[in-house]
C-alpha cells in the first residue's frame, strides 16, 4: 500500500530548544521521501522518527538560514555513508550556491551516492512523475526564499455501481483502468473524476502571492507561524507569518489539513497558535506540529 505521511524531525524557528529542535521535515509520498529544510540535527531526529537515509530521494531546502539548512552537511554525509541506491536531488534557491557548496564539503568524506544539484531560479516547474509535479514559488524574506508545491495529477474512482451495471469485474477491473476502454464500455463510463492530492510547504515568508498560489487548494499546508497575531510588526519586519495570518492564508485557499509550526521561542503555550488559527476563521483540519510527530494526509475528496 502507498503511503503518504508528513513526518516532522523539528519545529523550531531561529534556534532550538529544551522541546524543539531545528526545522527538518520529510514528506513521504508513495515510494519516495522528500526532505525539506534539514537544519542542526536532523540526522538524529530522523533516527529518532525512524527515518533512514535510504528514505531520502529529494532534498528541498527553501532558503539559507542555519535553521533551515546547516543539517545538509551531516545529512548528506550520512546519505553516501549508508550508500543510499538510488540518486539524490537537491533543490535550493540558486543565489546561495555558495552556502550549499560549503555544507556539502564541509569536511571530508567519501562520495558513494550522485547528488544531483538542481537549483532553483524562478517560480516554476522543478519536476514531473507518474505520481507527482514539483513547483516552487519565491516567497518574502530578508533572503531569498522558495517554497515548495506537490501536485498529483487527476485521476478516476472506479464506481462499483456502474461497473456491476455493464457486468465488468474480476480482472477486467484493471484492464480497463489500463487502457481505457472494454469492448464497447469505456472508462468514463463505469468511473467518475478524482481529484489529485495536493501538499505545499510554506517557510519563512511575509504575506505574498506565492504564499497564496503555493496553498490554494491544498489537502495539506505545512506553513509557518512563527509570532502570534499580537506581534504581527514584528513578524513582518522578520520575514515572518502569525498564526492568525497563516490560518487566513488556509481559509481562503480552501485548504483541507493546515500544519503549524516554526515557532519562536519566546512562546511557551502551544495551545495559543490553535487558538488563533481557529479565531482568524480557518474551519477544516488543524495540527499545531510537534517534533516527532507523523501526520498522514487527508484522503482523496
């Protein structure tokens, strides 16, 4: 069966805590895991969430703040370490090519694994699969900043009802998912139109049009909320998002499960980011995130 989880390695912004540690994420998407913004010590937290290196086929870092970024140096490593069998892809915002070529030879190690760098420039598509497209928008920070999108594409629900209707089961189930047609009957016939997931990763940013295109709707938006509204000046003069901004970014852009995390130190309740977040009118699933956590994606609608 595939799975589809978002598993959070840490949740703190700028520097970790007794309880947070750094940002790290890994999204796992059938067969794949994709890593997004490994800060300072993630190798550990991913052993400790039972994540592996073999797990790990993209690296998607949104911009070049140590909390964010400086895990890429043990990540890697541990990646040609364990000689992971597959290539590795890194994406990254391209103006700081310069911090990615120190963090990947920080020190000395054997390279085992092709690490493919493929850096971002522009809002765009990154990557196209069976499963999945990859696109990143640039947000709004002091540096520059990306975020990230996965889109699956559309496809069809098989609709039982219709299909004991034209007599079709057993293995002629399948054939006519594969090639679209049975003797007389086609597919549009015995199914009907199922929407592709949709997941977007939103770090640190002010308000923006790429943090609206990333999110609008979304199964799952994982975005920050670093302050609380009451310090909302001090969010937008750092580049940042409050709970109640980043839940009103999820209402209107129909999102089904919003992820909270990133969060400053100087708050100590994480209750209060839920408070807000459901103040500001966002009504559909809400995760206020937490290290260690695993939180599946919303079924198919």
């Amino acid at each position: 069966m595939s799975v589809r989880e978002f598993v959070v390695l840490g949740t703190a912004s700028q520097v970790p805590t007794r309880h947070r540690n750094h940002n790290g994420y890994l999204l796992r998407w059938d067969g794949e895991g994709i890593l997004f913004d490994p800060g300072e010590g993630t190798q550990r937290q991913m052993l400790r969430a039972g994540v592996a290196a073999h797990d790990i086929n993209r690296i998607c870092v949104t911009h070049f703040h140590g909390d964010h970024s400086l895990g890429l140096a043990g990540v890697i490593q541990r990646i040609n370490l364990d000689q992971v069998p597959h290539p590795v892809t890194a994406h990254y915002p391209a103006s700081g090519q310069k911090f990615f070529d120190r963090l990947r030879y920080a020190t000395a190690y054997r390279e085992t694994v092709p690490l493919r760098e493929e850096p971002v420039a522009a809002d765009g598509v990154l990557a196209e699969g069976p499963s999945y497209t990859l696109e990143a928008r640039l947000l709004s920070h002091p540096v520059e900043s990306f975020g990230y999108r996965i889109t699956e594409p559309d496809g069809r629900r098989m609709v039982p009802e219709l299909l004991a209707r034209h007599g079709i089961k057993g293995p002629d189930v399948g054939r006519i998912q594969r090639e679209g047609r049975l003797g007389a009957v086609t597919l549009e016939e015995v199914s009907e139109p199922r929407p592709g997931q949709r997941f977007a990763f939103v770090m640190d940013t002010r308000l923006c049009p790429g943090v609206d295109a990333l999110a609008e709707g979304c199964d799952m938006l994982v975005i920050e909320s670093t302050f609380l509204d009451e310090d909302e000046r001090l969010a937008t003069d750092h580049g940042h998002l409050t709970a109640g901004q980043a839940a009103r970014v999820a209402r209107d852009a129909g999102v089904r499960h919003l992820v909270l995390t990133h969060f400053s130190q100087r708050y100590t309740d994480p209750a209060e980011f839920e408070r807000q977040a459901r103040a500001a009118g966002f009504e559909g699933e809400l995760t206020v995130a937490a290290d260690l956590m695993r939180v599946p994606l919303p079924k198919r609608g």
